[in-house]
C-alpha cells in the first residue's frame, strides 16, 4: 500500500507543476494541448445547440443542464490558457 502512495504522490508532484517552473517545450506543448481540448469542448457544445432542448420528467431542459456544464468548462479551459499564454509572452513566445 506505500509502494502505490509514492508512486501517486510522484506522479502527482511531476504532474502539477506551476507554469512558471516548465521548461519551453513543455509550456508549448501543454498550451497546445489545453487549446485543443477547448476546440474539442467547444465544438461538442456547438452541436448540442443545434438540437431542440426536450424538457425531462422533472419538467428543467435537459439541453440547458449539458449547456451549463459545458460553458463552466469552457471558462476553466479558456483561464489556464489565459495563464500559459501570460507565461508564453512573459518568455518572448507569442502564442
């Protein structure tokens, strides 16, 4: 049971670090993944509008609830790349 809380706890420690302490090629690479996952959220977003919300059982839009999720996701993804890109310029990169 140690064995496997060190190695969480190292994945964790190499996972997690601050923007600041990534080299260059890590920075981009992470900004350019961040990006695409955004692409992605918003693109599968932009399809759900498209359909007629059907209202549920407990009479809320079913449509409304996976809105909501989505833009709260949306907004984190467009903060963290608010950050890296602040980091980006900071360097002399411009993204």
């Amino acid at each position: 049971m140690i064995i496997t809380l060190v190695a969480v706890l190292l994945f964790s420690c190499t996972a997690l670090k601050p923007v600041e302490k990534l080299s260059d090629q890590e920075l981009i690479d992470k900004y350019y993944a961040t990006d695409l996952a955004l692409y992605m959220v918003k693109g599968s977003s932009g399809k759900d509008n498209t359909n007629v919300p059907k209202p549920s059982s407990r009479g809320n839009i079913e449509g409304y609830e996976t809105k909501k999720k989505g833009s709260s996701k949306i907004y984190k993804l467009e903060q963290k790349l608010e950050v890296m890109r602040q980091e980006l310029l900071k360097r002399g990169y411009m993204p």
